[in-house]
C-alpha cells in the first residue's frame, strides 16, 4: 500500500470514527427498534450536507428527515463554533463559549442522528456584508475547508440555509452560500487544494439547493407551485420505529441549543420545506432524484446489499442476535470491497449494529477500582481518577460483556497510542462479567487535552489548525483509545471504545466525563482583568495547582513594563495530585495610563508551565476541559468614581459585576425578595444585566419597583435586551423601542453629541478617545424610537455606508433620578479591560451624585 493511499485510510477512518465513537462517553446502548431503524440504514448508501454558518442555523427538520426517515448519512457544516455570540445560561463568551456552542451542536446531532463538522472560522460577531467576512477570516482558508469536508464527506446533495445576498441578513450567513457554491464546483477539480489529495480524492456532489422560507421570498408557497426550480416537501413524516414525528425530533434536537434560549415544543402534522435548484442536476420530485443510493453504486456491493436485506427480513426485536450469523456474513463480504469512502462508513455503521444485536457491553474506565461479577461504581474518585500527565501512569479498569448465546471471544485489548496489547482469548459467556484492571505508563511526548482548534494562538478571525486530519471535526479526538479484538462466530470483529471517567453521583447516578492528559503542574491568577484606579499597590492572587504528586518549584508573575510585583517569585511544594496552594503578589502599576497583561509561571524539573485549567460543566452537554494561558489584564487608568455600591439584577450572565469591584465598588446581586423601597434606596445606583428583560420573569411584575427607585433620586442603568422577546413592553419610564440596530465595527466613529452633558464630564471626562481599542463590537440592539423630550441621546455612532445610529446611549432625568438604557457592549469591553469603557460606565453609575472632588 502506498504511502498517498495509506494516509487516505486513514484520513477517512479519523473522520468517520470521530463522529461515532470519540464524541459519546457514556456507551451507546440502542433499542430494539434503533437497531431496526440501523439496519434499515445499512442499505442506504445516499449522503447530503446541510451548510450555514453558525450553530442553531441549522434547519433541524429536514436534517431529522433525511437522517432518520430517508436514512442519509447526513451531516450539517457550519462555518463558525459561535464564538461571537451571547449567552443565556452563563459568563461564557468568546472562545468558551465556541467551546459550549460548539458541544451544543453535537448534542443536536445526537438527537438527529446526523453528524457535524466546522471550519476554522471564528465567528468574530456580527457582520454585516460578505465583503467584510471574506477579508478578516482569509476567504481561501475557510474555502478549502469547505471543500475538504465535501471530498470527506462525499454529499450526493448540498443543502444551504441562507441565500447569498443581503436577504440572509448576516455577512456570516450571506459568505456560507457563497462559498458552498464556490466549493461545490471546486470540490471535483484536482487543480483546486491539490495539497489535499495527499489523503482525500476529488468529488463532485450532483446538487446544490437552498432550502427556500418566506423569510428570504414571500409567498414562497404560491410561487413554488409553478416553479419547476422549487421543490416542496412535506417533512412532517412520522417514523413508526422512533414513535415521533419528524418535527418532534427536531423540537428535541434545537432544544439542546440552551445557550441561546432556543428550546423548541414539538408539532405534529404536516410540514412543508422548500428547495430552491441552484447547481448540478435539477430535481423533479425528490431531493436524491437520479441518485443511486443502494449497494449498487459500490463495485461487489451488492452481495452485501442483498445480505443485509436478509438480515432486516429477519429481524425479530425480542431476539436481536438471531441475525447476527447473517451480519458477519455481511461483514466479512464488506471485507473484500476495494477500500473506499463507503466501505468506511458502513463498517462503523455495521459493527456499531453487530454490537447493539450482541448486547455487548466493552467499556475503559480510569480509577482505581477493579471490576468484579458483582460489578459496583466507584463512588469516591476525584481529580487522581479523570486524569494524568505525560510520562505518569494510571490504573484502567476494562469491562466487557456478551448478553447473548452467540459465542464471542475477546482475544485482546490495545491501548492506542500507549502501546499496551493485552493478549486475552477469554471467551465472553452469555450475561457473565468480565473485567481486569491495567497500570498503563503515558508516553512523555503525549499532548495535552483540550479543544484542538484553541491548542494555538490565533487572529480573531480563524483558528489555526495545522494537521490536516483535525481539520473539519467537530471534537477534539479521545485521549487514550482502546481497541477490542474480538471474534464472533469465529470471525474477526474490531470495536473501538475511548478511555472514560465514571463514577456515581449520589443525584444524577451514573456520570461520565472525559478522561484527559494535564500539565504536571498547572497555575491561575484571579479574575479576567485588573484596574488599578490609583498610583498604589494591589494584591494579585495566584494558585498553583498540582497535575501530579510530589511537585515542586517556583511561582513568579511576567508583568508589562513598567509594572513590578512584590516579591518576584514564592516556593511551592505539594504532596498530593490535585491539591493546590495560593500566594499574593503586590503588584505596583506605572505612573501612566498602561494597559497590559500578566501572566502567571511556574517553574518544575527545569521546564515552564503557563497553562489554567478551566471547565465548562452543564448537565446538557459533557464537561469540556480547556488549558489557555494563565494571564489576565492589567490596566492602570485614569479614573475617579463617584458612589460606593452598586446594585446587580443579573440577566443572561456576564462578568460586569466583577469589573465594577475591580474599581472599588461594593456590588450586591439583587432579586425578587429585595424589591422594596428601604432595600433599594441603600444603592447609589442600580444596573440591570445583559438580557434581563428577555430572561428574569420577576422583572416583568417588579419592575415598577425599580422606577419608583429611579424617581426617588436613584439611578437606573438597563444593558442591552432583545425586542422580541420581551417580557414586559413597560420597562422604561417613557416611551422606548428596541431594534436591531448595531455597530459591528469596534473601530467605527463616535460622535459625542452633547459634549458638555454631565455624564461625559464627571468624574471622568470622556472625549473620543475612550472608544479606541474597543473588542468585537460597538454595541447591539439599539432603540430606534424613543421619547425625544424626555431621553437625551449621547452618542452617534454608524458602520461604513450606513446612517448615523443614535440609540447606543440614552439618559433620562426621571423624578429626582436618571434612567440610563445602553446598547453598549459593556459586557465585552471590561472583561477585555478597555480603558475608555470603564471611565464611561464610572460616569453613568456617577451620574447625580457629583462632589466637590468629582466636579
């Protein structure tokens, strides 16, 4: 086999086996009517990829249709992970938050049972044209992987969501139609990317159609009826097997999007999509029209074909193993194909439904427990169980069980890139356990966990990934891999399973998490960003935490110039593996205003470690590890605040009350039961979070509470909230009303319109410079109609070749207080620590409130 040919295999090996097994921890145990709807998918050699740009535009309905009613392999690509976007159920934003969008879309795909991939483009926040997107993500970076995922993947059909022109209402969405045309002709010309045909052939799909709505052409139902260039389906099928409607499927699989508020009540009925033609061969009545999706269109397929049919023919659910003789047949005849893109994918697919008939159970455990006929979860691991460090050992514990009367012999277990081959030749009888435990040695060289597009720096715009067999999959591969040689009926049967993390919890029961590789030593300093409003010394807390046991060293602090810290490094020793001791460095900032960023170094056997280790942890989606760089910003500024506390109604989440300490403020988080007047008159200003008005239900009967305060002398800062979805229209003293007016560009021009009002005077004078060096965006959901008598507009602000937008700040004086609603993008701004920002905001929690010092 010749090198180009073998690097092929195994290019589509890692692309197919990442969608099956690395991304479920828990084992995958199907039903009886699963493993039906399964075998049915084994004759059907048909694929089609739905293409859009973020995660949640996806049209889960016809994803769910042709995956499991038409039984595509189906897969959905989107261009971005979602970084850019806001979140409803925590403080995750930017690169965390691509990381929980991104295991959100694969929790969808679950339910729809389709598969998902990505490019490198970062979703850097709105964008309003194409242009603008094409430029800051490298327009031929992101094309060719798009056409890498189609040579991969291999689509029969192309399906976009969004049109590509101003209609689609996003210039991230506008690009992922613009470049699925372009790769959909470049995906079969071996002169475009050829550096890929190193591991991948050329491909051509048969079409390209965009699934047509009344959002992008009104009346889309009438027109299709004489449009011959238009399909319309009804995709509201219901599947017998699964017990649900197509649209009911697709109700559970948008509801995994939690971050974004997307959970979905399922329909039932009829349900019409539309599919407009735009490339390759048009369609008369169906999507897959002219497309030979049998076993025919394999070169010696078709003896497989016909015994799988056999198989399905036979299949009984109280007895599913009866068939499995007739799979091995089906699976040796697999065997003897030339290898190819399908002969790959219907391996996994056949020996995933070979294992569900068998009943057979192979799981890799970390811990110290070793597996019994009386088999009991670990209920007391930690940290020393979930993971290790390169060049440490760890126990694993192997269970595997048959639960039929066909015979089944495990004859070994490798450990992937560990290298330990475990020769067995244990036969696995009907319903009796079987485990052992293994110490296993981690190779010094193995890499650490963590989402493999953040494990190098990048621009903003697009990750760098620089092996190419990463490029496309939507999770970072498992760990440590275990391979399970069987033999079933004598014939030779391979399942691969990842190394897990399992234990009880005394809630939830059985919980799984991934098992991972860490630093020996890894380190934290406290919060995103510190100020230093005044030419004095703060302390910076650090933690040194331990990978493994017996470590020690020194902890020292890398600071900008100009900034020094007292002293310059502390000792540490630490016995025990996941325990961890902190130390207080006095950090002097310079005379000058200097933003920076500091970072946090410990030193151990000779070598450098900079790396936190932070976890996203939600009950919908698997714990996510992630090691970025232990480093926060420093920023000395020129700031005075008038007030001392503060007030917090926290909306969708956000580190803003985190900001407000850093300055010296007292923030007290408030909710329903503090809503009266003796409680809120002790705040000298009161701020409402991002999104409250769409998320907090009691601001909705408490609000008016919030006014009386405001008219009492108080002062009420509303962040930026959402028009349509509202819970209460009433949350202004006077008449607002939200749009969707942005500015996108950070760098677009602000004009200060009343220069001398004292919100831009006092404490801090506030001029044109405090926009510089803003991140990602101006702000969001501006007001466009407002009470011009009673608000008064600061600001203008426009992106290129748009009018002036006026919304981003409005002040009212209501009663003997102020009512501030901004659109301003606060939320991102002092977390990045943006100088200019926090010298605004200080001024609008300020407002009323001036002193001699402050005027």
């Amino acid at each position: 086999m010749n090198r180009r040919y073998l690097c092929r295999i195994l290019a589509t090996l890692a692309f197919v086996f990442s969608q099956i097994v690395v991304l479920a921890q828990a084992p995958q145990k199907l039903s009886a009517a699963e493993i039906q709807l399964a075998l049915k998918k084994l004759n059907t050699l048909g694929s089609a990829l739905y293409i859009a740009a973020h995660p949640d535009d996806e049209n889960q309905v016809v994803i769910g249709y042709l995956s499991q009613t038409k039984l595509m392999n189906t897969g959905y690509l989107a261009l971005t992970r979602g970084d850019g976007g806001q979140n409803l159920i925590g403080s995750e934003i930017r690169e965390k938050l691509g990381v929980l969008r991104s295991q959100e879309l694969i929790q969808a795909r679950s339910v729809d049972g389709s598969k998902q991939f990505f490019t490198r483009a970062i979703d850097f926040g709105y964008s309003k044209t194409a242009d603008e997107t094409l430029q800051l993500w490298d327009k031929d970076k992101i094309l060719s992987d798009v056409v890498w995922v189609l040579r991969k993947f291999q689509p029969d059909v192309m399906i976009t969501r969004f049109p590509p022109d101003k209609r689609a209402g996003h210039g991230h969405h506008t690009t992922s139609a613009l470049l699925a045309a372009e790769a959909f002709d470049l995906a079969g010309n071996p002169e475009a990317f050829p550096e890929q045909l190193t591991y991948v052939d050329v491909w051509q799909p048969t079409r390209l159609v965009l699934n047509e709505t009344s959002w992008f052409t009104e009346d889309i139902d009438k027109i299709s009826i004489n449009n011959d260039s238009i399909l319309s389906l009804d995709l509201g099928v219901y599947n017998t097997l699964l017990g649900k409607s197509v649209t009911e499927i697709a109700a559970e699989s948008r509801s995994k999007h939690q971050s974004q508020g997307f959970g979905a009540t399922g329909s039932r009925g009829k349900n019409i999509e539309y599919f407009r033609h735009v490339k390759g061969k048009m369609a008369e009545d169906e999507l897959f029209d002219d497309i030979n999706t049998s076993w025919s269109r394999v070169k010696g397929g078709e003896k497989i074909g016909m015994l799988l049919g056999q198989a399905y023919t036979a299949f009984r659910p109280e007895n599913p193993s009866a068939i499995v003789p007739k799979l091995m047949e089906a699976s040796e005849a697999l065997n003897q194909l030339d290898d190819g893109y399908w002969k790959e994918v219907k391996r996994k697919e056949l020996d995933k439904v070979i294992k569900a008939c068998l009943g057979l159970y192979l799981e890799v455990r970390s811990g110290t427990n070793v597996l019994t006929r009386s088999f009991r979860s670990n209920t007391r691991s930690g940290i020393a169980e979930y993971s290790t460090t390169p060049g440490d050992s760890v126990v694993l514990n192997v269970e595997a069980i048959n639960r039929s009367a066909i015979e089944v012999k495990l004859k070994n277990v490798k450990l992937g890139s560990i290298g330990q081959d475990t020769s067995l030749n244990v036969t696995l009888a009907n319903n009796e356990n079987f485990g052992y435990s293994t110490k296993v040695l981690i190779p010094e060289d193995m890499p650490y966990s963590g989402p493999y597009w953040l494990r190098q720096p990048h621009d903003g715009f697009s990750f760098t990934v620089d092996e190419q067999q990463l490029i496309g999959l939507d999770d970072t591969p498992a760990a440590v891999e275990a391979s399970f040689e069987l033999s079933v009926n004598g014939k030779p049967l391979n399942l691969n399973v990842p190394v897990v993390y399992k234990r009880n919890d005394a809630r939830s029961g059985e919980t799984y998490r991934p098992f991972i590789i860490t630093p020996p030593v890894y380190v934290e300093v406290e919060g995103d960003v510190h100020v230093f409003a005044e030419q004095k010394a703060k302390p910076i807390q650090v933690k040194v935490k331990a990978g493994k046991s017996d470590i020690k060293g020194k902890v020292s602090l890398e600071l900008p110039s100009g900034w020094t810290s007292e002293p310059n490094s502390f000792d540490y020793a630490i016995s025990l593996k996941g325990q961890e001791e902190e130390f207080v460095f006095t950090v002097l900032p310079p005379e000058e205003q200097s933003v920076g960023e500091v970072k946090v170094v410990a030193e151990q056997n000779g070598k450098k470690y900079d790396q936190n280790m932070q976890t996203i942890a939600y009950e919908h989606i698997p714990t996510q590890t992630l090691f970025p760089t232990a480093s926060a910003q420093v920023v000395k500024l020129d700031i005075r605040k008038e007030g001392e506390t503060i007030g917090y109604i926290m909306g969708a989440g956000d580190e803003v009350p985190k900001a407000l300490e850093q300055i010296g403020y007292q923030v007290v988080m408030l909710d329903a039961k503090d809503m009266h007047e003796a409680e809120l008159a002790r705040y000298d200003a009161i701020m409402i979070g991002i999104r409250a008005y769409n998320t907090v239900d009691w601001l909705r009967y408490q609000n008016n509470k919030l006014l009386e305060y405001v008219k009492n002398g108080g002062t009420l800062i509303s962040q930026y909230n959402t028009g349509h979805m509202l819970l209460t229209q009433n949350f202004a003293p006077y008449e607002l009303k939200i749009s969707r007016d942005r500015v996108a560009d950070e760098k677009a021009e602000v004009r200060l319109l009343k220069k001398k009002h004292p919100l831009l005077n006092k404490p801090n004078k506030i001029t044109e410079q405090d926009f510089e060096n803003w991140v990602q965006e101006r702000g969001l959901y501006f007001p466009d109609e407002w009470d011009a008598k009673q608000y008064e507009a600061l600001l203008s602000m426009n992106d290129p070749g748009e009018e002036p937008k006026k919304g981003a700040l409005l002040v009212a004086k209501y009663g003997k207080g102020y009512y501030i609603y901004s659109g301003l993008s606060f939320f991102r701004e002092l977390p990045a620590g943006v100088p200019g920002a926090y010298r605004l905001l200080t001024n609008m929690l300020s407002i009323g409130k001036e002193t001699e010092r402050g005027k």
